[in-house]
C-alpha cells in the first residue's frame, strides 16, 4: 500500500522544431493554470491552428507533472489514518468494559433513589400551593392599597384640595393602574383617571378666571394706596424741608439759643408685608395681602395644579394673553367722563396692575418672565404718554394740568421703587411745562386785573395781629421787627397783598410743577416764569391801572407807596421761588436782576409828579402878580413862592406818612426841579418884556425859600438827600447868581462855567440878560447923559450879551 507508483515517461516528438515549440506552449499552458488565468485564447488558438491535439496532449503532460505533487503530499495523512485507525479499535474494548459497570451502577442507585422521589413531588406540589396563596395576599393588599388611594383622592377632591388628590391619581397610575389583577377595576380607573384630572383642571381654571376679575378691582385699591403712601411720603419730605428752612433761617439771625430737632417719621409701608391666610394646598405662604384684598393664592395654586398636570406652558401662555388683555382694557380711556375726574383711577388701574405683575416675578417662579414684564411696561408707558399728550394737548386750565402732572409725578415715585423705568413719563411733563406756564400766567393775569379793578386806593386797616401776620409777615413787607400797635394802617391798600398773595400762588404752583418730574435743578426755569411773570403780567396791569385809574394826587401817591412795598415784595418772591426750590439763598440773591416793576414804578412816581407839577403850576400862575420893575426888593418872597411854599409842607405832611422816604425825594426833587423850569421860563417867556435888578433880588428871595424848604428836609431824609433837591434848584439859582454877579462876564470862561453856571443854556442866558434893563449903579451905572461914563458891570454884560449873540 506504501509502494510507489511508477510515472510513465513521454517520448519525444519527432524533430526538433517541433519539440521546442511544443515545449515552449507546455510553459505558456502550464504558467496559465498556475496563475489562474484564463484558458480562453489558448483553446481558440489550438483551434484555429488546427492543432486541438497539441493543446490536449499538453494538458495531459500537466495533468501527469501534477501526479506526483499530489501523490508527495497525500502520503503522510495515509499513515496517520492507519495509526488512527489501530487505537479506535483499542478504545472499542474499553467503552464495551464502562458499559457493563455503568449499567450496574444505574440498577443501584434507581432503586435507592425511589422513595426519595416521590417525596420530592409531595414537597414540590405543597410549595406551588405556598406560592399561591401568597401571590393572592399580596394581590389583596395591592388591591387594599388601591382602594386606600382612590378614598383618598376622592376626600380630597371633596375638600378642594386638588393639588393632593392629582398626587394620589398619579400613584394610583404610576403604581397600580397596569398591576391591577381586576380587569373591572382596571378599566374603572382607566376610565375615571383622565375624568379627574379634566375635572381638576375645569375647577381651577374658574378658580383663575375668578381671581382674573377680582385682581382688577384689587389692582386698583392697591394703586390708589401705593400713590397714597407716595403722596404722604412726599408730604412728609415737604414738612421736613420747612423745618430744616425755618431752622436755617432762625441760625442765619444768630438765634443760637434754639435746639433744633428735626424727626423723621417711620415710614409704613402697607405693601412691604404680605399677609396670606392658610390657603388650600399650603399656598397661602406668600400669596398676597390679604388686608388689601391683594392675593396671589387662586393664581399660584392654578399654576401649580397646571403644572402637575404637565400644563405649565400653555397656563404661562394663558396668564400671560389675559393679563396683556386686561392691561389692554385698563388704557381705555372714557369719552363720557372728563379725564380730569376719571385720570386717578384710570393710573392707579395701571399702577396696580404692575405692582401685582412685580409680586408675581419676584415671588412666582418662572410663571411670567422679566422680559416680559417689561415688553407690557414699555407698552403701558406708550400708551400712557400717548393719553397724556392728548389730553394736555386739550387743556386750557393751568390747575387741570397741575393736578394730572402731581398724580403721574406720584405714579413715577412709586414705580421707580419697583425698578420701572419712568422716563418716558417725566419727559411728558417737562414737555408741557411751557403750556402750563402760559396757562398759568393766563390766569394770573386775570386774577391781576380783578384784585386791581378792585382797590380803592386807600390805606389798608388792620384791626387784629393775624392779620398783621398775614398781609405783612407773611410777605416780609414790614420795615421793623417790632409789631405795631393795633388797629394799624398799613402805608399801602389792599391790592398790595392780594397780588402777593396771588404772584405767591404761582411760585408754589409752577415750583409744584417743576418738582419730582426729573429735573434736580429747576429755579432757573421758575425764576424766568417768575420775571415774566412780574415784568410782563404785574407791571402791564400796573402800567395800565395808572394810565386808566388813577386821576388824582392821593390816588397815585397811594399806588407809589403801593410800588415801593410792591419791590420790597419781589426779593420775598426771588428768596421763597429759592426756598422751594431747594437751594441756597445766596445764590439766588447772586442771580438778582434789576427790580422787575421799573416801568410801573417809573410810571407811578411820573404819575405823581405830573398830578404834582398840575397842583405846582396853579400857584406858578401867581407869578405873573410879580413887579418886575420894582423899586424895591421884596424880603418876604413874592406870592406864588408862599403859595408853593404851603402846598409843599402840606405834602410833605401827608406823603411821609404813606410815601418812603426814596419816594418822595424823587417826587420832591422832580417837583423842585419843575418850579426852576417854571422860574426860568417866566423870565424866558414873552410875558416878562423886561426886568430889573430888584425883581431878580425879589426872585432870589424866594429860591432862598425854597432851598430853605429842602434843608429843612434832612430831617427826614438824609443830609445828602436834602442836598440833591436843592440841587433841583440848581438852574434858576445859577441864573440869578449870574444876574446878579458883578462879573457876569465870567460866564464866558469854561472853567467858571463849569463850576458855577454848568446847568445854563447860553441862548436863554442870552435872551434873559437882554431883558434886563436897570440904570442903577449900584450894579451897572447910571444911563444918564451920553457923555456920563459908563458903569463897567453894565459894560461886562453887554459884552456877555455881544459875544453869546456871536456865538448863536
């Protein structure tokens, strides 16, 4: 079996050629098989040559090459599968030997194992009972639980408590539902779970449509309290700065001996604590207020129960469309109600609305977002400018516009303290703070014109020290710290303090304006009012009461007396504008104009003195009575003068105890200077056609008098005073020193002229020393024959004469 087999050997093919060329396609063919190539063009080639027996003879010598490769490898596994082949029949003897012991073995232990068993299928059969009856108690018990939880809910929904009864409905279903062993029972919850969850959803959504109403109705009281509390907070500031201006004032005198203690009060802030009431479901811990009817409890327990039911999105959508929608309702504004009547509740409806909303972010979790909030701000304060430009754009009452700027001033005051922003809403006011102010000096100016048209030009009666203190003190118009006795006649009417009461008025209303819109510093603003407010209101009706009302002496030394207290009154104006403005007097005296009645003043005192001048040139008259060729010179003074004379100590008499002292210095210094004017003119006039040293020694006379009369006024004024109204005097005293003088020609020199005749026209000179013909030579010489020697003093005034005509 081991021999070899004998290879048979090919012979050789006849001739060479060809055995090389069959040699050579044995490689080709031989190479192709090996590499597993395609035999394809071999056989085609075979065939084609017409030599299909070369190529079978060549795949017959591979076929033999490949014999003994094979014949090589297949011989070690033959004598591996004989060795093999001895141990299995080896191995045959010894499985016959285990057979036979193992049969033996299987006979003994059947019949030990027997009894035992059929005692192991009794234990088995009583274990499966055991089980049994336990799967059927625990099935109970779950049963028993089941029940537990289903009586449970259904105590709490009884009780409203909602939240509780969700909690056991999803025990019941995470829990029990797919392990119930009854299918009756099963399909009973199935169908009753969703029932439960649709009814709990039904009741808390009418519990949240419930409070939606009644939120509106307690936004509202909660905005009117807030602007409330602001309001009082304000008033409260105000108490305090009058203190703290009182206590100024008292140190700027020196009142050292004074404690002052200026006490804060405790602000109570009714909204700082949130009282809740045990709700149900334990969410009355911080849910609202209850003694504002401010409470939060139905909301956040929707919100929670909304939640639990996997709802949480669309209840957050929902709160969010009907909150947006009732602020939407709260911006309608009534056409039926005027918005003067109806502009609280309509801002504290806004107001309200937004301190909720703040409660609701701060303390409801994620059920509305900051944004928001804000996004519903932004569109409020739209909306709230948007009504306050229309409706200021329809006001035409001064106090309507006050009142509505107070309450939404009020209204920024208690939004900013929960972080809104009220801008928008300052900028409104200040917008309008030029219509107001026209309003206002609108009615001002008519309440002028009536307390005006109302005086009678008569010195005010105070009987009682309250109203000392009212129409004096309060206006700083007395001129001593000491209180007069009583009764007490006050030097100006009543129209005095009625426009003081009323220019105070509108400090304190455009100060009311002007405070808590935004602006920290306003008294520039109030001071420019205030100017226009004197110069243009005040003075014009000033100006227009002299032109129109006054027609007699008493009358307009009455309204001088009236405008000199009157500018005693305009630095009480600047200081109280200061004051309630909040800044420092100082600063407010740096920035003083010049006395904003000039015009009425001027034209009061030039009422006066032209009412004066009337009185003055009746008496002037009396000079015409004056012997102006007379022989001898009066020493008593002429008539006119004496006249005068007693009508100006008559006046005096009455007008220092009604006119200031200033007053009646320009009046008397205007009325002297006119009866120089009148001196002057006499002896300009055509009446006088000449004149003689005598007459002008008479008129020296009586300028003497006059001056008299204004020394004798140092007493009551001043020793410089007295001195200017001589100076009133200064052109008819020049004009009889000059005609009196024995060198009238030094009127020609500059520096005399400058010193002792500076008042004098030099035409009227002229003209005046033409007419002065006297042939006494006492002053010129005699005038007696043509040959006499001419007096010098005759012959320097006519050279006065000659050279002033040359200089005309």
């Amino acid at each position: 079996m081991l021999s070899a087999k004998v290879r048979r050997k090919i012979a050789p093919a006849n001739g060479d050629t060809d055995n090389s060329a069959d040699k050579q396609d044995q490689l080709l063919l031989s190479a192709a098989i090996c590499n597993g190539e395609d035999l394809g063009p071999s056989v085609r080639k075979a065939f084609a040559s017409g030599k299909p027996e070369t190529l079978l003879h060549n795949l017959r010598h591979f076929a033999r090459s490949k014999e003994s490769e094979i014949e090589e490898v297949c011989k070690p596994p033959d004598q591996d599968f004989i060795l093999a082949v001895d141990d299995l029949r080896s191995l045959l003897s010894d499985v016959d030997s285990l057979k036979s012991a193992l049969s033996d073995s299987n006979s003994k232990l059947q019949s030990v194992a027997g009894p035992l068993l059929t005692s192991l299928d009794s234990y088995l059969e009583a274990q499966t009972v055991s089980n049994n009856v336990n799967l059927a108690l625990s099935l109970i018990f779950s049963c028993i639980k089941l029940l537990e939880l289903c009586s449970r809910s259904n105590y709490h929904l009884s009780r409203g408590n909602f939240y509780m009864a969700l909690k056991c409905v999803d025990s019941i279903e995470a829990d029990f539902l797919d392990k119930t062993p009854s299918s009756t029972l099963k399909r009973m919850l199935e169908k009753k779970i969703p029932d439960i969850r649709s009814h709990i959803e039904r009741k808390v959504s009418k519990e949240f449509g419930d409070w939606l109403v009644e939120i509106r109705v307690a936004s509202r009281n909660l905005g009117q309290l807030a602007i409330g509390q602001a309001s009082a907070a304000r008033q409260r500031e105000e108490d305090l700065r009058i203190k703290q201006r009182q206590a100024e004032e008292q140190s700027r005198l020196s009142l050292r001996d004074c404690v002052y203690a200026l006490q804060e009060e405790e602000e109570e802030d009714g909204l700082s604590g949130v009282i809740g009431d045990d709700g149900k479901d334990g969410y009355g811990n911080g849910g609202g207020n209850g003694l504002l009817g401010f409470d939060l409890t139905p909301l956040y327990r929707a919100y929670h129960i909304n939640q639990t039911l996997g709802l949480e999105d669309r209840f957050k959508q929902y709160y969010f469309e009907n909150r947006k929608l009732q602020l939407t309702s709260d911006f309608q504004v009534s056409s039926m109600t005027p918005f003067l009547e109806s502009h609280q509740t309509f801002f504290a409806q806004i107001a309200g609305f937004f301190i909720v909303e703040d409660q609701i972010l701060r303390t409801g979790g994620d059920l509305i977002s900051r944004m928001k909030v804000e996004n519903l701000w932004e569109t409020a304060v739209s909306k709230m400018c948007s009504v306050l430009e229309d409706q200021f754009s329809r006001m035409q009452t001064a106090n309507h516009l006050l009142l509505i700027k107070d309450y939404v001033s009020l209204l920024g005051v208690t939004l900013r303290r929960y972080g809104y922003p009220v801008d928008a809403l300052l900028d409104v006011l200040s917008k309008h703070r030029d219509k107001y102010h026209e309003l206002l000096l609108s009615d001002c100016r008519k309440q002028i014109a009536e307390a005006l048209a109302a005086d009678t030009f008569e010195q005010m009666l105070m009987k009682k020290e309250y109203e000392y203190s009212m129409n004096v003190l309060s206006f700083q118009l007395q001129t001593s710290d000491i209180v007069p006795a009583f009764p007490y006649v006050a030097p100006f009417s009543s129209t005095v303090p009625d426009c003081c009461r009323i220019v105070r008025s509108f400090i304190e209303d455009s100060v009311s304006f002007m405070s808590y819109g935004g602006q920290l510093e306003f008294f520039d603003v109030v001071k420019k009012y205030l100017d226009r407010f004197l110069s243009e209101v005040l003075n014009e009706a000033l100006l227009k009461l002299i032109s129109t009302s006054v027609h007699g002496v008493s009358q307009a030394m009455q309204v001088a007396a009236n405008m000199a207290v009157l500018e005693r009154a305009c630095d009480f104006f600047f200081r109280h504008a200061a004051q309630l403005s909040g800044i420092p007097l100082r600063m407010a005296e740096r920035g003083r104009r010049q006395f904003p009645l000039n015009n009425a003043r001027d034209a009061a005192e030039e009422m006066l003195s032209g009412l004066l001048k009337q009185k003055v040139d009746g008496f002037m008259t009396l000079i015409e009575n004056v012997n102006w060729m007379a022989d001898e010179p009066t020493q008593s003074g002429n008539e006119y003068v004496n006249e005068v004379m007693i009508y100006l100590e008559t006046l005096v008499s009455t007008a220092q105890q009604i006119l200031p002292a200033p007053v009646l210095k320009r009046v008397l210094q205007d009325v002297l200077s006119h009866i120089s004017e009148m001196i002057v003119g006499a002896l300009l006039g055509d009446s006088v056609k000449r004149f003689n040293v005598n007459a002008i020694m008479g008129i020296d006379v009586d300028i003497r008098l006059l001056e008299s009369f204004a020394d004798n006024q140092a007493a009551l004024f001043s020793e410089g005073d007295a001195n200017q109204l001589k100076t009133a005097l200064a052109e008819a005293r020049q004009l009889i020193n000059l005609l009196l003088s024995n060198h009238p020609e030094n009127f020609l020199n500059p520096v005399i002229r400058g010193r002792s005749y500076n008042t004098l026209d030099y035409r009227k000179v002229m003209i005046i020393s033409e007419k002065l013909r006297d042939p006494s030579d006492r002053l010129f010489g005699t005038f007696g024959s043509r040959g006499a020697r001419q007096n010098p003093k005759k012959k320097s005034l006519d050279t006065l004469i000659k050279r002033l005509k040359d200089v005309s």
